[in-house]
C-alpha cells in the first residue's frame, strides 16, 4: 500500500529526558524518523521536552514543542496544531506510555488516530496478563509468573515460582524498582518496592531465568504480515543481567540454525498475534541445558536494542518503522545501502559488540552489582573481524581505562597467593558485576578451568574460549613479541598482524612487553612505530548489510586488523572536496552525553553546507552522529588515540574538530598535534592554558580578573596549608575532569585529609594519560554565591555571547545538576555588563576560534569571580540554541573553517523576550543506598526546558517537564536548616496563603509559629516518638517536601527524609532557591488558571484546554517578533 | 586465527583466474577442487555441507565465525558431506562443549573426507567472487607452488553442462513411510520422488504430510515409476546444470499434465525445462538465507532459504506457464505454476534447513493438488 494521503499532519513524540534506560538512542530513532515522514511531505509536530536533542532542533519538522509531556499539554499541542495522527513509536517509553495516557484519557477528538502502534497493541504488549494469555494462546512458553497488586499476593505467587523469583513492576522503565529474591524476606520487599514503582501499582512476581541464554530480534512487520527480522543480539551475560547492563554480540554466535530459526518462528507469531506494524524487539531466554525456550517480552516501539541493531547492520529500522506507520509496506521500501529491497534479512561478516558504560562511582553507597534493573548510562559499540577485535575495541572506546580486557588488575590486593586470589576470583564470577569478563580473564590465567568458568558464570563455552584466545595473544606479546623489542630486531609484519587482529590495541601491547620486565621503556609511541614500520596498519571494511553480496555505496566503515586485503572497497573520499573530521564524545556517561552529540551533527551539517566532506570518529551507537545517514563519512572507532590516528591516515582530513564531543576528543588534542594533524578551532595549547591550573591562574590575574583564592596540592600536607591560608570551606577537585568528578565542597581539616588520602589510594580513571597533571585543586567556596553560565563564540578578533544563563541554585551545584534560567532573573544590569566584557576579554586572551564556556560566581555583595573557562562546546549549547534561536554551533563551526564572526552574521547577543528554563534529572531511584544531595560533582543524566513568558511558569513547566508535579494543593512538608530558616519565612506564608496545609519538624515549626505566625502541624523528627516525619511520609499524601541541611552533606535524617521522597515519588526540594522559584511559579500558575477559568466560561467545552499552560513551538518564539530592544 | 598451540599446515584457494587466498588447512583431506561459491548465512554451516545441491562446490562462508555450536547429526542433509571443500574466516578449533553437541566441525570434517581452509580473509574472496562471477578453484597446500596450484584450478571442469545430478542420486529406489505427527492430513497418498541429490529435510517435510514416498533415482523411467502406480511426482533439489540432465525434463514432461507434480530449486529448473523454457547460469548465483521472495499473486513477501547458480529465464516461459514468484533483489524468476496442469515449482528452498520457513506451506500447497486432483 502506497503512503497514506488521509493524513496531512502528525505529531512525533520524543523520550524527554535522558534517564538511565532511555537514552539518545530515542533522539537518534526520532530524528530518523522525522526526517523519513518529512520526504513524505507530511506537516510534523514534535513534542519533546528534552532541549539537548537533535530532534528538537526546529530544522526536524514544522513545529517544535519543547513543553512538559503531559497528556494535558500534548492534548493541547494536537488540538492547536489540527493534528490527525500520533506516531508513538520512536520516543521510547516516554512516548508510549503519553500515548497510552493520552488515548485512556479521551483527551483528542474521535478522529485523530494513533499509528504505528495501536493502543490495542500496546495493550496487548505491555499489560503483562494480555500478554501472557497472548504467549500461552499462541502455544508459547512464557515464564511460571503472576501478577500480585498486593506484597501478600506476591508471597502467594512465589510458593509457584519457588526462589529464586524476579519481581518486575508493570509499565516501568528499565525495569525500575525490579529485582531478584532469593528468600521471602527479600520478596517482600521487592514486591513492595516494586508496587510502588508501578504506576499502576501492579507487579508480576515471576519464576528465576538467571543463567539461561538471553537473546533478542530485532524485527519489523508490515500490515501485509511481511516481517523480518533485522537483528539478532546475542547477550554474552546471561539471564539475570539486564540487556542494557549486558556485553552482547551481533550476530548471535552460540545457537544453532534450528535452535535461531524456530525462535524466528516464534517471534513472527508473537508479532502477528500483537498486530505489529513497525519495529519491534522480543526478548527470549534458553536454556542451556535443556533447549526450552520462553518468551520474555516485547517491546511494539523501536527500542535501545533496535538503535544498536540498526548501527550494528547499516539496516535503519526507525526510518523504515517510520515509513510502514503512514501505509507503505515492506516491498515499497529500498535498502538505501544496495538499492535492493529492504524486505531482507541483513547478513553480517563481521561481529558487533556492544558494552555498557557505568558510573557507580558518582553514588558512593549504591552497590555495583547488576540486575534487572538497567544500570548503565551509556555504551560504546564496536565492529570487529572477529569477537575479540569487536570486544577489546568496544572495551576501550569505554574510556574507564580499560584499554584492553586484561588491563584491569585481578582482585584482591598484593599479597595474596594465587590460590587465595582464583579463590577470590571465583567467588566473584558467581556474581553479575560489571568487570565479569576481567575476572573470567583472571580466572583463567590463574588456571581455572573453562569449564568452571563457563558454570560460575553462565556465559556459553564459546565466549569462555574467545577470552582463552584472548590471553593466548597476550602471552605472545609479553613473549615473542617484547623478547624482539628487547634485542631491538623488528617484529615481522604477520606477528604485528596476528596480535592486532585480536583486538590489542598498541598502548596494551605496550604495557604488556613492558610489564614482561624485557624492554621495560616499551610505551605506546614505540610499539606504534614498530608496527608502522612493519607496514601493518589496519583495514577499513564497509558495513554494507549484505555479506559483500552486493555492491554498497555507503561510506559507513569500521577498522580490522584481520581481513588485511580487500583494494575493491577501500574507502575512497573524493579528491574534489576539502575534508573535515569531527570527533565525536564516546559513550555517554554522567557529564557528558547527549549535549555533544547534538553538537557534533549540527556542526557536520554546517560543514556539508559550506561545502566539505565531513567525516565522523564515534564509538557511541545511541547517537544521531553515528547514523551514517546523518553525516558525510561516518568511521565507527573507539575515540582514542590509536584509532584515531589511523582514521586520519586513511582520510587525510584538512581539519580535525575537537571542540565538540566534550572531553574525550579534547584530551587528545594535544597528541593529535604532535603527530602533525592539523586541528581546526582554538589552538590546543590554548585548551591547555585553560585546563592548566596555574596557567589558568596566571591568565586571570594578567587580565586583572577576580578569581576565588586557590592553591593547589600534591598531598595532604600542602592541602590543609592551602585552605587554612584561603579559609574554609573551600572547593576541591582533580584537574583535567569533566562533570566536576570527584569535586566536593569541604567545610574541615578533618574531611580534607580524607579526601586526599581517598585521592591519592585510588587514583582517578582519567580520560588520558596525565602524569604530572594528576593534581588536587583547592579553591576557596564561595558560599551563597550565584553562578552564572557564558556561552560564547568568539573568531580570535571578536567574541559574541550567545546566553548568559543564570543558576537557580547557589554556587556549589555541579553547573550540569543546577537548574538555570535565559536570561538572567536576579542579576543588575552592571553585573551582567561586569560579565560580558569579562567574557570578551577571556576569549580574545585565550584566542578561542569557536565556541566557549565561561562560569563566573557572583557575590551577595555583586562581585564577580570567574570560575573557569572551557574553550569548547559546553553542556549547555544545544540548550542556549534553542532558548534563544541562535544557531550557535553552525556559526563556530564556519568560524572553524575560516569566517569571521562578521561574516557569519552573528554580531550580537540575542536578547528575547520570553525565558526558557533548564532542569536536570537526577537518577537517584536507581542508585539505592546513594546519599541524595547536589554538590559540586555532577549526577544528573539528562535536562528538560521550560519557556514561556514568564519566568515563574516557565520554571513550573521545567519542574513538570522533570517528572515533578507540584499539585496546586496539598500537603508540604517542610525541615530547613538554621541558616535556611530566614528565608523560609515568607516563602512558608506565600504556601499557607495559596492554600497548602503545612507540616514541619520541630525546630523548623517553632521558627514558623514564632517569626511567621503560622501554625504548622509537628511532625517527629527521626529517633525521636513514632511516628516520625518517614514514617508519615511513607503512610499519608504529600505534594512536596522541601530539606536543606548546612553545606552538601545532607545529615542522616535528611538521607532518609530525602531518600523515602525518592521513594514516593514525590517532589523534593532541597535548596531556599529552588522553593523560592517554584513558589513563584505556583504564584502564577495561580494567576494563570484563575484567569484561564474567566476566560474558558466564555468559550464552547469542546475547545477548551486540558493544561492551564500557553503551548508554543520554537519557531514561534525564535521569530523576531520575539526580539527585545535593550 | 589460529591460536599458537594449534599447529596448522599453511594452504591457500587458488582460483582459475590465478587469484590465491591463503589459510590454513583443517579436516584430514589436504585438497579439494570444485566450482567456488560463498554464502551469506550466519548459522547452518552443517546442514550447508552435507546438502547435495553443494556437490562439486567449494563453500566459502561470509560470517566471521563457523563452528561455534558443534555438531548434530540429527541436521545432517545427507549422510556424506557433499561440499566438495569448505573455507572459513574463523573455524573455531578448540573442543566443543554444549548441550545438543555431538562433535566439533574440525573432527566432523575430517571424518567426512572434507577439505577446509580457515583463517581466509573470506570477505576478499566474497567481493572478488561477486565482481568476477562464481570461478572453479582448488585448495591446497601452500608449499607445491603456486602455477602449479593454478593449473590445477584451471583443470576443473566449469559448471555449465555438468550433469552432476546423476552422482548424488540414489543408486537404487527406496522407500519411506508417513511421519504422522497430530497434525498430519488423515489420508496416506503415495507419491514419487525423482532423486537429484535430495535434502532429508524435503522428504521428512513431504513424509508429515502423510504422502508415502517411493525414491527413485535421477535416471529412472517411466515404467519403472507406474509400477508403484504414484498419485503425485517429486522432483528434488540438486546439484549442477539442468539442462545437462535432459532424461530428467523428459520424464517430467511426461508426468505433466498427468499426475500432479511439484519440484524445487534443481526440481523446478528441470520442470521449466520440461515446459519449454530454458535456464542460464547466474553471475554468482543465490547463496544464502536471506533472499526476498515475492508472491506475484498476493504481493507476499518470504524470507527464503537459497542456492542455485542456474536460473529459469522468464522471457521464453510457454503462454501455460506463469512465474508466480519473482525474487526482488534482482528480479530473477523463484517460482512457476502451470495454468492448465496441476503442476508448481519454486527455485527456492521451502524446506529451509537452514533458513527461515516462511515457505514451509508449499507443502501443504503439494498435499492440497493431490487431494483436489483426486477429489
């Protein structure tokens, strides 16, 4: 069936914010599909709440609604803008679940239909009973499991199941708030744990698959009940591991062509029976011993795993998912690859690894142990000649030092025999954790036998043996290998090739001929030049989703050390066009995600624009700038050194970009230049003169600039010296760090030390090798202080501020955590004047051609001090782009290739007459036992956008857009600290006179009744008489609760307090400023509905609108209409 | 790779183009010569290297790793390797353990006499063998020399006029009974299968629709069959040129019409033959189990399961003959069904083994002609 000509207009939703679980690969799914429905000419509404996306910029359809996702709101977008169709499919969950809301609600006329999946088919794949009634009609097996809407049901249930029993809440995410039981007393409170999560309160308490095989297909089905499947995703930890938590390998290596072929059988039936017309992915699990298969679950939505599928293969499963929803079928659509068609199956002569990203070390207290509930942040993919090329690439485009997979030291410290040590070994490859493939790596070197391995752990012989292969390789490195090096003869070209190709990447090969004790000066920089002697670099290979099969013309390439000839499909870039090369930012992790990506493909556009052949370097397969589709040249390479060089051999680029993909390309920089690369943009030694402390130090001081008193500190000593000339509290934090980690704000001599001394035993895993960078920095903390965001584009003449953003927190919140406002709210005119020409005078010293970020503090007293300066893309650009219109990363990027701010157009600093909010969303529900406080190190995962014309409700709207619905009565409760209290007062009396009944501990209370007349009902602090103030949380309604403790260490009352809010669901306020904001949003939201309510009696029931919010996409507010004179 | 513990003899594909893709050599038999083709599928190597279509082929395998899950015998096709040699990228070598595994494909290998090379950069060969066409080439040991491996590789019979048919053909007629499973039609209908080098898989697949089947070897005749008085005639896959076995489209012209009939991939190319249409041999043929298979009835799509190297010509197709399945990566003829006759035939492979079974009705489809034939 030919596109459908009864729709004119749909709506796209996106994910909103990155959570853990739900990451850019929405972004990179509805981005495909915009573009896929925009060559059919469709009129697209977006609504997304997420400001960092490529999506939401407005080039991707016609209007762009950065507002909540709410069915409220998005019922008043599809009602404003005449929309006919919905398309729920590509924005995750989010997306689904809005739909679902959306469609229960009966918000939309009658008329308007949902595509791609139906909410009969959602229903069908996401209830759990339909579900399985579904599964166990069809004649297939699904888990022994029932649903419980009670912790007495779950009980029940598990008497069937027996331990141990996985409770999953239905309609969460990730699996948020699942978990493994081994005994009652942990059911218990999983089941209660888990109720609570749902948002229908509902569990199914299910029977243990741990260790089986776990397998996913990708697949799509048309309404002709055309299906293929485009993927199969083998994951090589098995069940009890989440997929998202999971190493895992494409194609699927361990099952056999019956055994893969009647699980096609099987996944077809399920799509049929659901009523698929789009992409899906089913989930099976086998198991090992005995071949019974179940089906796990099916997701009618493209998915994490479909976005890897589509990377892994070259086939694009949101674009052709896309292109089904408005009525085409399998047999229209192409394979934009081989110009056949794209109902097949893609072949792979490669394997594609992917492997997660975590970051527990930013939640001290939570346990690294993986389960059912998604974990990681991020994930690098990898394409191999083989599985060990595949792994090890994948391992260190990770950047957590892991440069290949045995370079991580076994367990257990110096001292132990290695008896001790393989029986420490084997204790923790019973248990999932995330470096299990190490420890199966140090197992195995300590003699355990494969078997023993492959039983510990569940992971199939097969990939036991690659790891065996694994070590085999190394042994001829610290062999063969360094006993040549040592005598300085030459190695030949097939040893230099037999190692590469496993995957050895030469900084490993290098530590492991050093560590042989034979040539102990081996370094990097030594092996790379005796292996290009030896004339071995590797080959480019191109995805092309057909085996070879057929000739491909898309330059989508991936690096192998193991298929060294093929001149027939060398990639060859055109002579004609100058090339440029832009470095992506790896996996995505706390501090740095999303934001770079969008950077990365805005820039790639501008450069394609001015002419130039792009050429993209990323490991990360969530992204839109590793969708070849989306760039000129895309390479599919760990983002290190190695690997970088190699693509630059290969293209010869005229520039290199490393301003954009956050820290990861700019650490290496410096190294690219030494090899005589030709980086575009702000000189490296620039980029340095910033990072360098002491050079950064001396820079302010010449410009006559204020900066908080610093010192910095090899070791304790020199560290307590420091803060007690500058006072405290001061700042801490290691040099050379993105996402302010390890930062902390330290108020005694005492915490110092500790800090220190927990610095140095530890070491940080740094993005590269810093030798005699690894400093501590002491600042003085300004304490109250408002930090202040510069976003800037300078050309080495000229500097023009894009957005001065202010904080709503005070100084002392990683800028990435804080919840900020364009343009500044509290700021004077003269602070701000103070600011810019600041700004101005750190560019030109600094010569940054591109884009820059400054954070600046400002006193109570109005003084400012400039905190640091980064001279690349920050956080905060794709947000300031669309606050504010102004299309910064295009202009850095023609100031890059040569133009000048003047000739770009981009003069001055764009002043609007609207505010656009950002709030971060922190993922504290999954780090259980992590203390919750903002502090100077950053935790939040991902960033919603507010704007409207007033602040107030612009803030209200980033709040909701964050998950926190502040009802407009109710029940706060309220504990501040002594040096909050003051501030508190007429906060409190705004709330009472809006109505909201007030609750408070007792200090708190007394304060209230004595200095603000009101009377708030006492609650019991903890350790005092039951029930205290957890107990009533956890057992009564509460609208929001507001805790300030002195400093960032949140006290143990406030953890718990802080931690049964999280709990709950409820909103949390944890700083004056933040109550403070939100009480003037509730003030307007307020004014808004009262005047919303004269308005609506005057207009027919059927036009009037659901949220009490003014909706407006961003081409609106980007009109010059919007312009404000100064 | 070949791991350093494993001692292998160094080898090399050499083609009749003079192209050499050295390896290393594996199984007990150190040489091989045939015609050389690769394959796209990703798992199935076993029931690909006892197939009969593949006799007097060398199998080059795309996916990067072969050999992961061992050996079944319960997937064997036949019950010889029938690959005249195989050669992988990655053959895993050590010892196999999982739970369905019999042996290793090293050790099956070589208690088949089949001759194996690994460690082949197999994606050169895949592009070299896509750009210059299916080639004949030889695999041997590295040390005798490379003209005289060429020359060897020169010497290989080419494919076209090659009836290869009649050696992988049972000698002798045999017969096997229903495999009744509860969803097998009621009624037993004997039905005779003309032997062109048969899958076991195509005949278990005919045996649940209950059809009793009496084998009969490429060559027999027509009397030979009517003794057995069959109500419907089989005729299998197999290996080589088509219109080198014109005994065989004389027989089924002789059945058309007749009895109801029904053949597949080598099958079906003798049936067109018996129709009048002519065949050619493709540039690199069908290998794989990803091809898109287009009902131009309904407009359905299947995954199919492939291997061919000849293909039916659509422009000589008598007026009483439609092609009621076109492949739509190129366009190539995958079926034909008589107007007039109750006869069908597809290219492709409904029995997959390996490969996916969204065909897997068109046996049903063969049940349902004898049934409404006799009705």
């Amino acid at each position: 069936m030919p596109r459908r000509t009864d729709l004119e207009t749909i709506m796209i939703f996106g994910s909103g914010p990155i959570i853990i679980g739900q990451a850019c690969e929405f972004d990179y799914s509805a981005t495909q599909g915009c573009k896929a429905l925009k060559e059919e000419n469709y009129r697209l509404i977006l609504l997304n709440s997420n400001p960092a996306t490529v999506m939401t910029d407005p080039e991707f359809s016609d209007r762009t609604y950065v507002e909540p996702m709410t069915a409220e709101v998005a019922a008043d977008v599809a009602v404003k803008e005449n929309v006919q169709a919905i398309l729920p499919t590509l924005g995750g969950q989010t997306a689904l679940n809005l739909a679902m809301d959306l469609f229960l609600k009966k918000y939309l006329p009658p008329d308007v239909v949902m595509i791609g999946s139906t909410p009969e088919v959602i229903e069908i794949a996401e209830s759990r009973q339909r579900f399985r009634e579904t599964m166990t009609n069809l004649g297939l097996e699904v888990p022994v499991s029932d649903l419980a809407n009670t912790v007495d049901e779950a009980t029940a249930i598990a008497q069937k199941t027996g331990f141990p029993a996985i409770v999953r809440p239905s309609y969460t995410l990730g699996g948020t708030g699942g978990g493994v039981a081994y005994n009652l007393d942990e059911l218990t409170e999983l089941a209660w744990r888990g109720l609570t999560a749902s948002p229908v309160h509902q569990i199914l308490v299910e029977e243990s698959l741990i260790g089986w095989k776990e397998m996913e297909l990708e697949m799509i089905r048309d309404l002709d009940d055309n299906a293929i499947i485009v993927c199969g995703i083998e994951n090589v930890d098995p069940m009890g591991v989440h997929t998202g938590d999971s190493v895992t390998v494409a194609p699927i290596q361990t099952l056999t062509d019956v055994e893969y072929q009647s699980m096609r059988d099987d996944a077809l039936k399920v799509a049929r029976a659901v009523g698929l017309n789009g992409g899906c992915n089913i989930q099976f699990a086998i198991n090992p011993e005995t071949g019974r298969r179940v089906v796990i679950e099916m997701n009618p939505r493209v998915s994490r795993s479909s976005a890897l599928a589509s990377k892994a293969t070259g086939f694009p499963i949101a674009r052709v998912a896309s292109k089904l929803a408005v009525g085409y079928t399998l047999g229209e659509l192409k394979n934009g690859i081989t110009g056949k068609s794209a109902c097949f199956e893609p072949a792979l002569d490669y394997c594609v690894v992917k492997a997660p990203r975590f970051n527990f070390e930013k939640f001290a207290g939570s346990s690294p142990v993986l389960g059912l509930e998604m974990k990681a942040v991020g994930e690098t993919m990898a394409l191999g000649g083989n599985f060990r090329e595949a792994l090890q690439k994948a391992l260190r485009g990770l950047e957590i030092g892991q440069v290949g997979l045995g370079s991580f030291p076994p367990p257990g410290g110096p001292n132990l025999s290695d008896e001790e040590r393989l029986e420490l070994v084997k204790e923790k490859l019973v248990q999932p954790l995330p470096e299990r493939l190490s420890d199966v790596y140090h197992a195995l070197k300590l003699g355990l036998a494969a078997e023993e391995a492959a039983h510990l752990t569940g992971l199939d012989p097969w990939f036991i043996d690659q790891i065996r292969l694994i070590i085999e390789a190394e042994k001829m490195a610290s062999g063969p290998l360094a006993d040549l090096i040592a005598k300085g003869e030459k190695p030949s070209a097939e040893m230099w090739r037999h190692l590469k190709a496993q995957g050895l990447s030469d900084l490993r090969l290098a530590v492991l001929v050093s560590e042989s004790g034979k040539a102990p000066e081996a370094n990097q920089e030594l092996i790379s030049s005796l292996r290009l002697e030896a004339g071995v670099i590797p080959y480019f290979r191109q995805v092309d989703t057909c085996a070879g099969e057929f000739e491909a013309g898309t330059p989508y390439y991936y690096s192998s050390f193991d298929s060294p000839v093929s001149p027939s499909e060398e990639s060859r870039p055109p002579a004609d066009k100058k090339r440029v090369m832009i470095l992506g930012g790896g996996p995505n992790r706390i501090g740095q995600g999303i934001e770079f990506d969008y950077c990365c493909v805005k820039a790639s556009q501008a450069f394609a624009a001015m002419g130039f052949e792009t050429i993209m370097v990323n490991s990360n397969p969530e992204t839109v700038s590793t969708d070849y589709d989306a760039v000129g040249r895309l390479y599919f390479e760990p983002v290190t050194l190695e690997d970088v060089l190699a693509v630059c051999r290969k293209e010869k680029p005229d520039g290199v970009v490393v301003q954009l993909g956050g820290q990861t390309p700019l650490n290496l920089a410096m190294a690219l230049r030494a090899h005589g690369v030709p980086i575009w943009g702000t000189d490296p030694a620039s980029i340095f003169r910033a990072e360098n402390r002491r050079d950064w130090s001396a820079l302010v001081e010449k410009l006559g600039l204020r900066q908080p008193p610093s010192g910095m500190a090899r070791d304790a000593e020199t560290a307590k010296s420091i803060a007690a000339r500058i006072g405290y509290p001061v700042m801490v934090r290691p040099s050379f760090v993105l996402g302010g980690r390890a930062m902390c704000v330290i108020y005694n001599e005492h915490d110092l030390s500790e800090y220190v001394a927990q610095f140095i035993s530890q070491g940080l895993e740094l993005g590269a090798d810093l030798g005699d960078e690894r400093l501590i920095l002491v600042d003085k903390f300004l304490e109250g202080a408002v930090e202040v965001d510069v976003d800037a584009v300078a050309d080495g003449n000229q500097v023009v501020i894009a957005a001065i953003m202010e904080h709503i927190e005070q100084a002392g919140i990683h800028s990435g955590d804080s919840c900020c406002s364009i343009p500044p709210i509290t700021l004077p005119l003269s602070v701000l004047e103070g600011i810019r020409s600041q700004t101005r005078k750190l560019g030109l010293e600094l010569g940054v051609k591109g884009l820059m970020n400054i954070q600046f503090a400002v006193t109570k007293d109005n003084e400012i001090y400039v905190l640091e300066a980064n001279p690349r893309a920050s956080r905060t650009a794709p947000f300031v782009a669309k606050a504010t219109g102004c299309p910064i990363i295009e202009v850095a990027a023609k100031v890059m290739a040569g133009q000048t701010l003047q000739e770009t157009g981009f003069v001055s600093e764009p002043r609007r007459d609207y505010v656009a909010v950002k709030e971060a969303v922190l993922p504290w529900s999954r780090f259980k036992g992590a203390s919750v406080t903002l502090g100077p190190e950053m935790r939040s995962t991902g960033e919603v956008m507010g704007v409207d014309k007033n602040f107030g409700i612009a803030f209200l709207k980033s709040q909701i857009a964050a998950g926190m619905n502040y009802p407009q009565l109710g029940n706060v409760v309220l504990t501040v600290c002594d040096a909050d209290k003051g501030a508190l007062r007429p906060l409190a009396s705004r709330l009472a006179e809006m109505g909201y009944f007030l609750l408070a501990t007792k200090g708190t209370a007394e304060f209230l009744e004595k200095e603000a007349s009101l009377k708030p009902v006492v609650l019991n602090k903890l350790r005092s008489i039951k029930p205290n103030i957890v107990d009533y949380l956890s057992s009564n309604p509460v609208q929001f609760v507001v805790n300030t403790t002195i400093g960032q260490k949140a006290d143990e009352d406030s953890v718990l307090i802080r931690a049964e809010a999280i709990k709950r669901g409820i909103p949390l306020i944890t700083t004056m400023a933040g109550l403070n904001a939100a009480v003037t949003g509730l003030l307007a939201l307020k004014e808004l509905t009262a005047k919303n309510e004269v308005d609506e009696k005057s207009q027919p029931e059927s036009t009037r609108k659901h949220s009490p919010f003014d909706v407006t996409p961003l081409q609106d507010y980007h009109l010059p209409a919007h312009d404000t004179k100064i | 790779m070949i791991p350093p513990s494993i001692k292998l003899t160094k080898a090399a594909l050499t083609l009749d183009d003079g192209a050499v893709f050295e390896g290393f050599s594996v199984g007990e038999i150190a040489e091989a010569e045939g015609e050389v083709v690769f394959i796209t599928a990703m798992s199935g190597y076993q029931e690909v290297l006892t197939d009969p279509s593949y006799h007097g082929q060398i199998v080059v395998f795309t996916t990067a790793h072969v050999g992961n899950y061992g050996t079944h015998p319960e997937v064997d096709q036949a019950p010889v390797a029938h690959a005249a040699g195989a050669v992988f990228h990655e053959l895993w070598l050590p010892p196999v353990k999982h739970w369905l595994n019999d042996k290793d494909l090293p050790n099956y290998m070589a208690g088949r006499q089949l001759a194996g090379l690994t460690g082949v950069d197999t994606r050169a060969l895949t592009l070299h063998l896509r750009d210059k066409g299916a080639r004949n080439g030889y695999i041997g040991p590295l040390d005798q020399g490379l003209e005289k491996a060429r020359a060897k590789a020169r010497a290989v019979a080419p494919m076209i006029g090659r009836d290869l048919a009649k050696e992988v053909s049972c000698p002798e007629p045999y017969s096997l009974p229903p495999l009744v499973l509860d969803w097998s039609p009621k009624e037993t209908i004997p039905v005779a299968v003309i032997d062109f080098g048969v899958k076991k898989s195509i005949l278990d697949d005919l045996r649940r629709e209950n059809l009793e089947l009496t084998v009969f070897p490429a060559d027999a005749t027509r009397q030979d069959i009517e003794s057995l008085k069959p109500k419907g005639i089989f005729l299998t896959n197999g290996p080589g040129d088509p219109a080198a076995c014109p005994y065989a489209a004389e027989l089924a012209r002789e059945y058309l019409g007749r009895l109801p009939l029904f053949g597949i991939c080598l099958g079906h190319q003798i049936m067109a033959l018996a129709a009048g249409a002519e065949t050619y041999k493709l540039p690199f043929g069908h290998h794989g189990l990803n091809h898109p298979v287009q009902d131009s009835r309904t407009g359905r799509i299947w995954l199919t399961s492939q291997n061919h190297g000849f293909c039916v010509s659509p422009h000589k197709l008598p007026s009483n003959v439609r092609a009621s399945h076109w492949n739509i990566n190129d366009d190539t003829v995958e079926g034909l069904e008589w107007t007039d006759k109750p006869a069908f035939c597809v290219q492709f492979h409904p029995e997959a083994s390996p490969g996916p079974h969204d065909a897997c009705g068109l046996f049903k489809r063969f049940r349902k002609l004898l049934e409404d034939f006799y009705a």
